[in-house]
C-alpha cells in the first residue's frame, strides 16, 4: 500500500516539472514587475497597458473568430512561418482593438460592464 502511494506521489511530480512550474511563476513576476515599471516610469506605455487590461475580456472573445479569419485569408498568401504568424499577430490585435469601441458602445454587457439605459 505505501509502495503505491509514493509511487503515485513521484507521478505527480513528474507531471509538474518543478522546471516549468519556475518558468511560469517568473514570467507572471516579470510581466507584474514590467507593468509597474511602465506605470511609473512611461505614462503614456503605461496607459495603453490600462487600457489593454480593462478590455482584455473583449480581446480574448473576439480574438478566436479573428485567427481563424487571419488562417483562411492570410496563409494561402503568405508562405513565410514566422511572416504569417506575424501578419495573423497584427491582424487579429488590429481587429481586436477597431472592435473594443463598438462593442463597449453598443453591447456593453459582453464586456462586463452596466448598460446604460436611456430615456425614450
């Protein structure tokens, strides 16, 4: 019974490498400690990232449709891998921002936010 269970336990550590488990709790520090520098630092760098992170549900809901797009217009044009991947990159992130506006006008209660009701 207890050969099992440590063999269960040394399992589980396998599947989270103690390695990858490093690398994503340095790169979430490295991302927390780049935007604080960036609101201190650059105000205008800064306000583009508050921007960002107040619209990130609506990039993250429309940017699936827009890759998909960007797959069946834009590969068959481009042959490059690392050029298509960087043309569906601006695309769909150009997409994503012409679509924040209109979607926080005229649909605000996908983004999250309270609809404003207006008079008749």
């Amino acid at each position: 019974m207890r050969i099992d269970a440590l063999k269960h336990d040394q399992e589980i550590l396998n599947y989270f490498e103690i390695g990858m488990v490093l690398a994503c709790f340095s790169a979430i520090i490295g991302v927390a400690s780049f935007s604080v520098f960036c609101l201190k630092r650059m105000p205008k760098l800064g306000n583009a990232l508050v921007y960002i992170g107040r619209n990130t549900l609506i990039i993250m809901s429309v940017q699936g449709i827009f890759i998909s797009l960007a797959d069946y217009f834009l590969r068959p044009w481009i042959p490059s891998f690392t050029i298509g991947k960087f043309a569906q990159f601006i695309f769909v992130f150009s997409c994503s921002f012409i679509m924040i506006p209109l979607i926080n006008k005229y649909i605000p209660v996908l983004a999250g936010k309270r609809m404003k009701y207006r008079s008749l």
